[in-house]
C-alpha cells in the first residue's frame, strides 16, 4: 500500500509544467501535501495491522517471580565464586609473584616521578 502511495505522490508531482505560477504553486502544494500524508498515514497503517501493543500489558506475576529468582542465582553464584576465590589459601610463590606485580605496577618511570616532584613543589616544569 505504501507503494502504491508513492507512486501516486510521484504521479502528482510528475504532472506536465504550465506558465501560470498558481497553478503551478497549487501542484507544489498537492505533492508536498500528499508526502506529508504518507509519512504519517505509512505508520499508523503499520500499527492497524498488527498487534504491536501487546507488549505494553503488565507481566504475569509469575514472569516477575521467575525473572527476579533468576537474577538472585546469578547473584549468588557470582558470590559464591568471589568467596572462594578469596578463602583460598595462598602459598608462599603465589604471595610473592603476587607483590612483585603490585611493585611493579606502583614503579613510576624518570618522567613520571619528574612531574610529581614539580607539581609537589608547585613549580611549573
């Protein structure tokens, strides 16, 4: 349908050219017009046809129930996981490959440690 719109909008539009400005500001004014009533009456047509509000109705309580128990799994289970993570006990290697790498990531560079020495001593460097 929404073809068919076009193409009579373009068949308006298309109409031949005459030397009277009115009739050819009415022919300018029929064609914008008959878009503009396209693209408005394009998608409520879209909306008559199905049944797209469906999607607004409340969920069931039972949708609601099951929704929220499983979030509360996946909550769970993702703190279940930290908390086994963190009772793990941790041997001696593991503490000190551990605080090698946090050593390492606290190093600041030449430039680094320049620019905090300046900007401590509020100069300008």
């Amino acid at each position: 349908t929404l073809f068919l719109l076009l193409q009579g909008a373009s068949a308006l539009s298309a109409a031949p050219k005459t030397t009277n400005n009115a009739v050819d500001s009415r022919r300018a004014f029929i064609g914008s017009a008959a878009a503009a009533l396209i693209t408005v009456a394009a998608p409520m047509a879209s909306f008559a046809e199905g049944d797209s509000f469906d999607d607004l109705a409340m969920p069931d309580e039972d949708e609601v129930k099951k929704q929220n128990e499983a979030e509360l799994a996946a909550r769970l289970k993702k703190k279940a996981e930290l908390q086994k993570k963190a009772s793990r006990p941790m041997n001696f290697k593991d503490s000190m490959v551990r605080e090698a790498e946090m050593q390492q990531s606290l190093k600041k560079s030449k430039e680094e440690k320049r620019n905090a020495m300046c900007e401590e001593l509020g100069r300008g460097c």
